[in-house]
C-alpha cells in the first residue's frame, strides 16, 4: 500500500506535513528520490504514520555532494561577515517559527512540547552564537625561535562535510554542526535519523529563506546510511565527518573514514553517573536528577544513567525521587499538560523493559513504574529502582529512557571508582555543598563535562564532547567548534 494513503490528516495537529516532506533538499531545490521509495515516519504517542519522505539513492548522494563541492569556492570566499549576517537571520527565523518548529518535533519525536520548545530555543543559540564567531576567526603571527624567519598561521574552511544526526533531538544535533560549518566557510551534506527527518527539512527551507546559498547546505534522508555514508566518503572531496549517535555505529564510521584519511568529529554513547554526597542540599540535588534524567523522557546522551547515593541521604533522596517521578503526567507530546513523552520505537521501549526486568531479577527495587503501560503509542512509565546491582546490565548499557536506577555509596573514593566504572566517558553530575570535595571529584571523573550542582550541562558557549567512548573532538565553545570545521596552515617566509 501506497504510504501516503495511510496518512490520517487528524494527527498532525493542524500542521500541513507536505510542506516538509516535499522531497530531497539538493543544490537549494527539491528532488524526488531516484529509488523511487520513500520512508515512513510515525507518531511515537499514536504509533500511526504521519507523512513520508524520499529514500535516497546513491545517484542522489552523488548529487548532494557534487552540489556541495561545486558551492564549496564561492562560500569559502563569501566574506565572514556576510555569512555571520545569514547565520544570524537564520537564528531569527528559528526564533520566528518556535511554536511551528517545536510541534513538528513533537509530532515526530513523541517529545513533551516543553522539552521540544526548550530544544528549538537551543537549536537556534547554535546560529547566533556562530554567526558571532565567524567574525573572529583569527590566525597567528610570530618569530621562529631561530630568528631565521616569520611563523604564519592561517585558518581555512576543512571542505565538504558530511553530517549525520540522530533522531532525539532533531534540531539541535543538525543546527549544533551546521552552524559551526557554514560560519567556518565549509559546505555540508545532512543525513538526519530516517525516525525524525521532518525537522531538518523544515529547517533546510529556513536556511534557503536566510538566504544561504544553493548547494551549501544538502539534506538526505535514506533507509540505507551504511552504503550511502561510505560512498559519500569515498568521494575525494569530502573532508570531513561529524557524527552523532552510538557507539558503535561510530567505530563503524571511524574504520569507513580512515581509508581516506577523513578528519572525523564524533559525539557517541554515554552513561553518566549522577553523585549525590551526603552533605548536599536534598531539594537541590532532586530538582537536578530530575532535569538530568528526564529532559527528553531520558532518551539523551547527557542523561543521568547511574545515580549514585551516599548512605546518609540515600533513603530521603530515593523517596523524594520516588514522588516526582510517579506525579509526572505521561501523554503525547503534543500535549501541553504532558511531562514524559512516549519512547521514539516500540523496539526502544523493549529494550528498556529488559533492562528493568534484568536488574529486578538480580534483587532491585521498583519504587514506581517498571511495567509497560497498554494502548496506542510507545510508552514506558518513569520509573525509579532502589538498591540495583553494579552486575545489573544498566550499569553498564545505556537505558535511553524514563528509568532511574538508584545505587548506595559510602565514601568519596568509592564514588569516584564506581563513577569511573565504564569505557564511557561523555558527562557527570556531582551534588555536595563543599565546593572543595566538588572540583576534587570533578577532576578525578573520567567525563568530558560536569555539571556541579545543577541537572543540566549542555551550552552553545561551552564545548560538547566526551572521552574515553565517548567520542573525539568537540562541539560549541568559544572556539572548539568551529575549530572542527577549519584546518591550520603554516606560512613560513623571511621578512
């Protein structure tokens, strides 16, 4: 059956869908795809399909990257303040459009609106705080040590990227490397998560409305990235990866990128430990699990994975935790009471079931939800499990959802090496009123970020990444990001 003729108008909630599914977005034009097919894309809160959109094939890859290497001189040589002006008009757009933007999100994503709100307002900081620092891009002068010559350091856009994004925050993750890339001068190519391909053509329209130019920015959406990326990269003139998503898929990426010594920017798994010593402030440390565990029902890299009590507060925090848990509003996102949104896949919601079904079976505690909830839609409840074992599969996997596993602790150092228990590495978050002991243990984590004493650690303006498993390479920052985007060229001369 045709996909489109399964499309029910009464879901998208008054928004016209076909406006974002009009096709391939190559060389500032819309294309159908040359396979002929096209992929589904669901409501998570109603599990029915609510548009589709094209299925790339190669010969459209093939394009999208003759598209961005033909663009790439012309953008390359469009003055830093010219692109610093069509990066700002197009965080004004993104500004414009918020509400639009972030019902679209939800629709695709099953994100409660106040989560999807919250990410357009951050997607869009990505373009102001770039178009800011495409005018300061800056190189170096000096003397060689010898006295023999003049050391010159220049800065130039890296080429062509190819950019993949996964689908739980669909804004943020595209806009979070467009930016840094078009305000370095390089042209790109999107292949956004075939779950939420909506948002980047919704965006893509933006950017062509801001006036960046015909083939800078491409986006593809397809059901087969493992070919289409590796042609893409096999492609001389790509010069660049910049990928999101799991780890796994990124050491996949990585071996694909190192037969042509593709630079490569990678933003992987996490399982972030969440540190609550006994001297911290109770409400403090609650309202931070709760922002830390539950921004996008759980399902973000960043989110709280393994909560860690010390003893004397570990009763007080898990029943506190307990009761904000089991008083959120679980709905649509589409609804502007809901709290927790639905998971993105039914597949997604049985993989959390079997992570609480293995650390119950090794003796924790359901202190709330922990069973699947009926009906339409892909919905697990938010959950909070008492006394999990270090053996349970959680501590070691990342849940991607509305489940909080509670561990006991006894001392600083204990804490740390427990923290520390992971070939992950990407953030943490420490609660302690000693400010000392904070920055010591902050030191000792092994975390690429840490949020001491609040529940949320992501900023345009700070650098994004992680160590270990984690990843390589940084994203935002005063310069990290950009910095991606641009390679070093050394000028030696006499005078």
């Amino acid at each position: 059956m045709n996909v489109r003729q399964q499309i029910d108008p009464s879901t998208t909630h008054g928004l016209d869908l076909s406006e974002f599914s009009r096709g391939l977005y190559i060389n500032g034009a819309w294309h159908a795809s040359r396979s002929g097919r096209v992929i589904a894309v669901t409501d998570p809160s109603t599990g029915k399909i609510i548009a589709s959109v094209p299925d790339a094939a190669l010969e459209d890859a093939a394009a999208a990257v003759a598209a961005a290497s033909a663009a790439a001189e012309g953008w390359r040589e469009t003055a830093p303040r010219k692109r610093s002006e069509i990066l700002r008009r197009c965080f004004d757009l993104m500004v414009e459009r918020s509400e639009m933007l972030a019902k679209l999100i939800s629709l695709e994503n099953g994100k409660a609106l106040r989560d999807a709100r919250g990410e357009v307002a951050y997607a869009a900081e990505f373009f102001r705080w770039n178009a800011e620092e495409a005018v300061r891009i800056s190189g170096e002068f000096g003397r060689a040590p010898a006295g023999t010559n003049r050391i010159i350091v220049d800065y130039e856009p890296i080429g062509v990227c190819v950019l993949i994004t996964p689908w739980n925050f669909p804004a943020a993750m595209a806009t979070r490397k467009i930016a840094p890339a078009l305000a370095a001068g390089c042209t790109v190519i999107l292949k956004p998560a075939s779950e939420t391909p909506l948002t980047a053509y919704a965006l893509a329209a933006l950017y062509e409305e801001a006036g960046v130019p015909p083939g800078v920015v491409n986006v593809l959406t397809t059901s087969t990235p493992g070919p289409l990326t590796a042609w893409m990269l096999a492609d001389p003139t790509v010069r660049k990866l910049s990928f999101t998503g799991s780890t796994g898929v990124g050491r996949a990426l990585l071996a694909e990128a190192a037969k042509n010594v593709i630079s490569c920017s990678m933003e992987l798994g996490g399982n972030a430990p969440f540190v609550v010593f006994d001297d911290a402030d109770l409400q403090a440390a609650l309202d931070g699990a709760m922002v830390a565990k539950m921004r996008n029902a759980g399902e973000a890299c960043t989110a709280a994975n393994r909560l860690y009590v010390q003893s004397g507060i570990y009763d007080a925090f898990a029943e506190g935790l307990r009761e904000r848990m089991a008083n959120l509003k679980v709905g649509a996102g589409t609804d502007d009471a809901t709290e927790c949104g639905p998971m993105i896949t039914r597949k997604a919601v049985q993989k959390i079931d079997r992570l609480v079904e293995d650390a119950t079976s090794r003796g924790a505690r359901v202190l709330c939800g922990g069973t699947v909830g009926k009906g339409e839609g892909f919905f697990y409840p938010p959950t909070v499990l008492a006394d999990v074992s270090p053996e349970a599969e959680m501590a070691h996997e990342e849940i991607f959802g509305p489940v909080a596993p509670l561990y006991r602790f006894e001392t600083e150092s204990e804490a740390i090496a427990r923290a520390n228990d992971t070939e992950y590495g990407l953030a943490a978050y420490i609660f302690t009123r000693d400010v000392a002991r904070g920055l010591r243990v902050a030191s000792r984590i092994e975390a690429g970020m840490i949020a001491l004493n609040r529940g949320l650690v992501s900023d345009p303006a700070a650098p994004f990444g992680g160590v270990k498993q984690s990843g390589l390479g940084r994203e935002g920052g005063q310069h990290h990001g950009i910095a991606e985007f641009m390679e070093a060229k050394y000028i030696a001369t006499s005078f």
